[in-house]
C-alpha cells in the first residue's frame, strides 16, 4: 500500500486537490494546505527531505519581489476610479445617441464602449455594473429582446478579460515568464475580432428578427448634427488619450507594463478631476477594492507556490508532461484536449485561479513540443474569458443579474449568454486555425525565435527553471533553493 501511495503520489495530490475545490474551500488556502499535508506525508514516507520546505521562504520573497505583479493595483485603482468618475455614462450615452438610428444600434453602443471600457478600465465587475445599469432599462423600453439585451451587455464586459490591459494577461505573463508588454500587444488583435464577432451576430440577429433590436426613435435622439459631432469629440478623445498613455507606450518601449499602469492611475484621477467627479469618497473605494483584489491575488499566488513547491519534488510536473506528451495528435491533440479542460474547468473556477493552478503545469509541456508561449497564453486568456459567461457560475452573468429589473429573468440572462460563449469557443478556433492572429513584436524578433527554438530542439525539462519562484523576464534567478531542490531529488 505504502509502495503504491509512494509511486502516486502526483496524481493523488491532485485529485485531492480538486476535492477540496469542490468542497468549496477558499483557493488560496486549499492550494497551500494540499502543498503542506502532501510535504509532510511525503517526508514521513521517505519520499522527501525535511529541507524541502527551506525553500518556501525563498519562493514567497520572490513573489512580493516582483515587480511585474505591481502593474495589477495599478490597473485595478485605474479601472476603479473611471468606472466611478461617470466614464461609462457619458460613452454610453453619446454613443448610443450616434448608432440610435440603426437597428440594434443601442447593443452596437454597448459592445463598442465595451471595448473602450476594455481598453481603459480592465476590470470586468466595472464593465458588466455600469452597463447593466445604464443601457438595460433603454433597451427594455425600447423593445429590445430581453435575451440579447442581458448577453450584449454581459458579452462586452468580459472584454475586458482579453483586450489590454486585462488582469489576466498580466498573470498570464508572469506564470509563463514572458514579457507582459508582448502579452498585451498578441492579445489586441484577438481582442478586436471577438468585438468584431458580437457586432456581427448582432447584425445577423437584426436581418433575422428585426423586432429583436429596433432603431430609437426620433423623440429619444436628442443629440443631432453639430451638436452630436461636438459630444462624440469631447466624450471620445479622453479615454482615447488615455488608451495610448498606457498601452501606447508599452508597445513603443517606452514603459514598462508597471509605470504604464502607473501613469494608467496618474491619468484616471486626471479625469475624475476634469469631470469633478473625484472626492475622497471616491478614492477611499477605489483603495479599499484595490487592496482586497491584490491582496486575493497574492495569497492565491503563495497558494499556488506551496502546492507547486511540492507537487515538483513529487515529480508531478513530469507526471503531467508525461501524460500530455503522450496524446495523439502532436501539437494539434495537445491544444485540443488542453482548451476543452480549461473550458470545462472554467465552469467552476474563474481565471485567476486557473492561471495560477493550470498554466504552470500546462506552459513547460507547451514550450517541449515547440508552442511559442505568447501565442499560448493569448489562446488559454480566450478560453478563460468563457469563465465569466458559463451558466450557471458566470460571474459576469451574477453581475448583470445584481443590477436587472425584475422584468428579466435569470434564464433570460443565462439563454441570452449562449450565443456569446459559442462565439469565444469559434475565437479559440480561430486563433489556432490562423495562428498568425496573435501578432507581436517585429518580424525579425519572431523569426529569431522561432529558429533558435527549432535549432535547439526539444529539450530536457530543466528543473533549475521550473523550480524558478520569481519570474521576471531578462532577470536572473537568485533563489537558492533550486539547487537545494534539485540535490533533494538527486538520488531518485
């Protein structure tokens, strides 16, 4: 018996893991009680050396070492204070006012100004709140489907998960060890696709059922000619101003992901100003959930730390790798079977989680068999985004649902995310049909790496890089503990 536990105990720590998650225990502390108990037993068993956990120090230095991670309060206090400035309000309005005309020109508003809020906010909760409480009344009073009213909104919220400068793909850089700035600049065009893909069905849905989304009528436009012209510009060129301050200057080199999420901070409290919206009220929110949404990060990211430290001394990641490498199919199989547990997966955990638990397992095998790992991670932060928009644990459909009337129901707002998710999954598709979608970088640069990385061949697992707790692009590991771990398993 004893033998058997010894010679499993990789996938039984994490099958107990996942018993734990579906017990409902929190994440963070899951993932390091597993990594804990497991350590103990595996030195009780003889499997591992009491020293093993003399790395743990090490590793949770690293983490708050990082300065990569700081870009996500940075980005969370921007896309508070914006959505809490009437941001949202004011391109709702002008917007809707300018596609009122059209037939589903009120849902054409509200995926377009997503997509800004996206581009300027990156937080999801903002996106899907401000959204719902704005634009779902007008659209219920002026006849639009109840189902695609609810999916519109919940849809273009989670825009925010993969256009930049989303949270996820600064997690996602971090546990692959990529640059974020690269993360960012593969993720805009998939990012602009997918809202081409919601604007599309929509029209598809207007020439189908016109009575679905009709135009506003003459006495709800307000807004005409010079007068409209004037409220576009005004409304238009701050968070456009805004955009280029942060994501500009990251494609250019001029910044870092970190001092573009600073200046990101710098230039919403600018507005909130301009528009006299700032008080210390404000601020005061805007503080208080950023500390708790970092604070929920890094202890997930400790979590995530301890279980990793230990399902690596059990050989678990060679379990995982051994078990991935051997689908059929090569790279192809791979992606497949890897995309379809992470949907699956996120219909019970959301994508903070599933960075920090399935990424870390998923990126050493992808890099073995030749995947460039930006366009990976932009893949999996696709896949991801369906976390939100799963009935029934979206939580962007919970959002939308906290701030409906009455008059729709939460099948309404379930049925109506449907269509939407189908079309992440086609997006998925499409970025691995057309891997060229996720661009970044010059020619050259791409080219260089992908021969160096064809030169080379598939190469061993290293574990001195796996054990590697702080992953800062260009910096070199200063943790002493990956010698410890590697002498520990010396003998085996």
């Amino acid at each position: 018996m004893m033998e058997w536990i010894i010679g499993n105990m990789a996938p039984l720590m994490f099958g107990a893991l996942v018993l734990f998650l579906l017990f409902g225990y929190p994440v963070a502390f899951a993932l390091a009680a597993n990594g804990i108990v497991f350590g103990l037993l595996g030195i009780e068993l003889g499997l591992l050396q009491p020293a093993l956990f003399q790395a743990l120090p090490e590793r949770i230095f690293g983490i708050m070492a990082n300065d990569t991670l700081l870009a996500i309060p940075f980005f969370t206090f921007m896309g508070l204070v914006l959505e809490r400035s009437g941001m949202a309000e004011d391109l709702l309005d002008t917007i809707g006012q300018l596609f009122g005309p059209l037939r589903g020109g009120l849902a054409y508003a509200v995926i377009f100004v997503g997509a800004l809020l996206a581009a300027t906010t990156g937080v999801v909760a903002a996106s899907v709140i401000s959204m719902g409480l704005i634009s779902l009344p007008i659209m219920l009073r002026y006849g639009y489907d109840k189902r695609l009213a609810s999916g519109v909104i919940a849809a273009s919220g989670t825009l925010a998960q993969i256009i930049p400068p989303s949270l996820v793909l600064i997690i996602m850089a971090d546990q692959l060890g990529k640059s974020v700035g690269d993360m960012y600049e593969g993720a805009m065009i998939p990012g602009l696709i997918l809202t081409g893909l919601y604007v599309g069905y929509v029209v598809l849905l207007t020439i189908i059922k016109p009575n679905a989304a009709p135009a506003l009528p003459p006495e709800a436009r307000s807004l005409r000619g010079f007068k409209l012209a004037v409220r576009v510009l005004t409304t238009m060129v701050p968070p456009l101003v805004l955009i280029f301050l942060v994501l500009g200057t990251i494609f250019l080199g001029i910044a870092t992901p970190t001092e573009g999420g600073a200046m990101g901070a710098a230039g919403a409290l600018i507005l909130a100003v301009a528009r006299k919206r700032l008080s210390w009220k404000l601020l005061k929110q805007a503080m208080e959930t950023t500390g708790k949404l970092s604070s929920f990060v890094v202890f997930i990211l400790v979590g995530s730390t301890v279980f990793g430290l230990v399902f690596r001394a059990v050989n678990g990641d060679l379990w995982v790798e051994h078990l991935l490498l051997s689908l059929p199919g090569g790279q192809l199989g791979f992606l497949i079977v890897v995309n379809v547990l992470v949907f699956l997966l996120a219909f019970f955990l959301d994508f903070f989680e599933l960075s920090f638990i399935i990424v870390p397992l998923l990126g050493p095998v992808a890099d073995k068999l030749g995947i460039d790992l930006i366009w990976f991670g932009v893949l999996l932060g696709v896949n991801m985004q369906t976390s939100f928009m799963h009935p029934p644990f979206g939580f962007a459909l919970f959002y939308l649902r906290s701030v409906a009337p009455a008059s729709i129901k939460t099948t309404d707002i379930y049925w109506g995310a449907i269509p939407f998710v189908c079309i992440q999954i086609i997006m998925v598709a499409l970025i691995i049909i057309f891997p060229n979608i996720v661009s970044y970088g010059d020619d050259a640069q791409r080219e260089a790496a992908r021969l160096e990385k064809a030169g080379e061949g598939p190469a061993p697992v290293d574990l001195d890089t796996l054990m590697q707790g702080d992953q800062n692009e260009g910096a070199k590991s200063q943790d002493p503990s990956t010698d410890l771990l590697k002498n520990l398993q010396g003998d085996k």
